[in-house]
C-alpha cells in the first residue's frame, strides 16, 4: 500500500508516507510546490492520500484536486482536513487562500458532477465536524492547563453531538454554540475501468 502526504510540514501522519512539500527544512521526500501543475508523481500510484490543513493555503483548488484524483488509484481513499468556514482560526492565518464548508467536495460526486469537473468523480464515505473550543480557553494561565483532559473530553463531546446532523450544525448551530476547528473529508476515488 503506498500512501502520500501532501504539505505535511514537520508534522507526518503516517510514518511509512511518501511526503510532498514546499519547505525543505522539513525534510520531504519530493520537494515541491504544490501550486504548480503538474505535480511530479506517477498516475494512479497512491491507495491512500492525506492531507491535513495544507489545501486551503493553495491558489486554485480545482486544480489540486484534478492531481489528487489523476495519482490517486481507482479505488484509493482521499482523506482532506481543512478549517471550516466557522473556524475564527481560519481567518488568523493570513496565508488561508479558502475556507470550506461540509458540501464543499459534493461538485466532485456522481449526483453533482455536472456542476464541477465531469473527470474527476469520488463518493463521499464520510464528512466529520471538529470543534473548536471558544479562545478564551488558550489565553488562560498554565496552571489551569490541568484542565486540559476535561477541555478535551468536553471537545470530543460537543463534536459527536455535531456530527450526528452535520448540516443542521453548520446552517445553525456553528453559529449560536461556537465555530467548528475543521471540516474532515473521507473521499473514494472513482475511476472507469
């Protein structure tokens, strides 16, 4: 099984992933920027591609996906993490280019296809909202960061409760309860035999 990371930085997912970044100091294993097309990898060579938070700092986004999809294999599973347009982290980082929302990818299924890219088709296994706890708990003193197991049990709490109506929370309650940290897309690659 080969997997990719796409811009992973300093931080890899996967130990046994070829890595792709634009950042020598982190030591990839295909140096390269990814907003220039193509990208230097084989068709349909990858089973698993990850990506966690690098394409929102990229300049055309359709184009990226084109190239995921062409050295993706049929079959392969696309995993995308990136800030959710609620996220008030995602405007702090000012080399965020796009934000995204939980249909953000449906343009790439076989229902919407005729809206996007007709060559490029996945089914979405999965999309899962992260939330993101209110700033207030950053800015407080070390001392109460002994808080930190029941800050995150109560995180992964209020994100299960958001995931069982995604699009209830994104339409309503990302706005009243909180912004979600990031959108999770879990994406099969489909392509004709």
């Amino acid at each position: 099984m080969k997997i990719l990371e796409l811009g992973p930085g300093y931080n890899k997912f996967y130990k046994e992933a070829v890595t792709i970044d634009i950042n020598p100091l982190c030591k990839p294993d295909i140096l390269h920027d990814l907003n220039k097309f193509p990208w230097p990898l084989k068709d349909n060579e990858f089973d698993i591609i990850y990506s966690s938070h690098c394409l929102e700092h990229l300049v055309d986004i359709d184009r990226a996906i084109e190239e995921i999809y062409r050295i993706a294999k049929h079959n392969a599973l696309v995993i995308i993490k990136v800030p959710h347009f609620s996220s008030r982290i995602a405007y702090i980082d000012t080399t965020h280019k796009h934000y995204f929302s939980i249909h953000s990818f449906r343009n790439y299924t076989p229902l919407f296809s005729h809206l996007g890219n007709r060559n490029v088709i996945f089914n979405i296994e999965k999309i899962r909202l992260v939330y993101q706890p209110p700033l207030i708990l950053e800015l407080l003193p070390k001392w109460c960061k002994l808080f930190s197991p029941i800050i995150n049990f109560i995180n992964d709490f209020v994100s299960s409760l958001a995931n069982f109506n995604i699009e209830f929370c994104e339409r309503v309650w990302c706005y009243y309860v909180g912004g979600f940290g990031e959108v999770q897309f879990y994406l099969r690659v489909v392509k004709k035999c």
